[in-house]
C-alpha cells in the first residue's frame, strides 16, 4: 500500500516544524537569561545586603560623632556655578564629618568619611530638610549602594560594584508597602585612569584630559 500525502498534509506539517523551532527558540532564550541572572543578579543582591549592614553601622557613627571633641574648619565649594559652604568636623581618631549649605544656609547635604579610606556616608536633603537619599561607598573595591526616597513614599535601591566592567549594577523599585516592582540589570561605567581618593572629601578625584 501506498501512502499519498496530499499539499494540505504537507503544509500542515511544515506549520507544526516551526511551531516547535520557535518553541526552542524561546526555550533557549529564556534559559540564557536565567543563566545570566544566575551569574549576575545574585552576586549584586548579596553586596546589597552587606552594603545595607555597612550603611546602618555608618548612620550609627554619624549619629554619634563626638562634634565637640573635634577640629573644626570651614571651606567653600564650588558644583555647577553654586558655591557651598562647608563645614569640616576632624575627630580624634581621623574620621571627617563634612556639612555642605547652600548659599541660603540651608542644609544640602551631610558626609562622614571614615579614616583610612571611607567607607562614605552621604546623606543628601531636600529643600524642606527632608532626606533625599542615603548613599554608602567604599573606596577601596569601587562598591556604592544607594537609597533614594521618592515623595510618595516609593524607593529606589540601586547598588553598583564598578570593579566589574560588565552587569555591574543592580536597580530595585520598591512601592510605597516596600513591595519590589522591578529587578534591572545594567552597566555603570567605572573610574577613568588617573583618579585618586581624597580622604578629605570622601570621593575620587580625577585629572581632566590635556
């Protein structure tokens, strides 16, 4: 007996072959992804949970520094045509508390640099004296987390590690219940050459280009 498959059959089966190629496809696809996440997203959630330790610690340290027993000196600085005053706080033990005004006197924002290379608190303000955001930094190994505090209640976590070149940042959005509404992957560029840390302003200080 002789099968005969008519153009109807034949089409049919075509159908159901790429059917099952896109299926693979997207398979394939999505198992990529998780691989990547497994490489990056996991590594980048556990700094952000060391780094969220560092920060409370820090606000510990910046609630009790000794002001009193202190050196204190004053500079001005100078970010987008707009000259800060800035008051510096030099404990005994070579940890700085940095406070920047604006020309109106108003708080903007407030630094402790811990000795021997940070770690960096940074608190900055609102114009109504609100925090705006809170940022911790560790010089050495170039890792930063940071909050950032939206009106209605809502928050963004973003923590970085630019000691790697690739993947290196992780973004949550939280709702204003703290729920997570998205996870996002991305790069952020790391320091150019020549820069150093000053640990008298708690960050890095870069040469500009000839």
């Amino acid at each position: 007996m002789v099968w005969r498959i008519g153009s109807d059959e034949v089409y049919e089966f075509m159908i159901s072959v790429k059917r099952i190629i896109i299926c693979l496809a997207v398979l394939s696809l999505l198992a990529l992804t998780e691989a990547a996440w497994a490489q990056t997203g996991p590594s980048l959630e556990e700094l952000q949970t060391r780094l969220q330790s560092v920060q409370s610690d820090l606000l510990d340290k910046y609630a009790y520094f000794d002001k009193e027993g202190s050196t204190v000196t004053e500079e001005q600085m100078t970010e987008e045509n707009v000259t800060y005053n800035v008051t510096i706080y030099k404990d005994t033990d070579g940890n700085i508390l940095r406070e920047i005004f604006d020309p109106t006197g108003k708080i903007t924002a407030k630094k402790l640099i811990l000795a021997g290379n940070g770690p960096v608190l940074t608190i900055t303000y609102n114009p109504d004296g609100t925090v705006a955001q809170q940022e911790t930094f560790e010089p050495v190994g170039l890792k930063k987390y940071t909050e950032i505090y939206d009106p209605d209640g809502s928050k963004t976590l973003i923590v970085q590690d630019a000691s790697q070149t690739k993947d290196n940042t992780l973004t949550t959005k939280l709702d204003k219940n703290e729920i997570v509404i998205s996870k996002e992957i991305s790069t952020t560029p790391g320091l150019p050459e020549g820069c150093t840390f000053c640990q008298n302003t708690g960050q890095y200080e870069c040469k500009k280009p000839a």
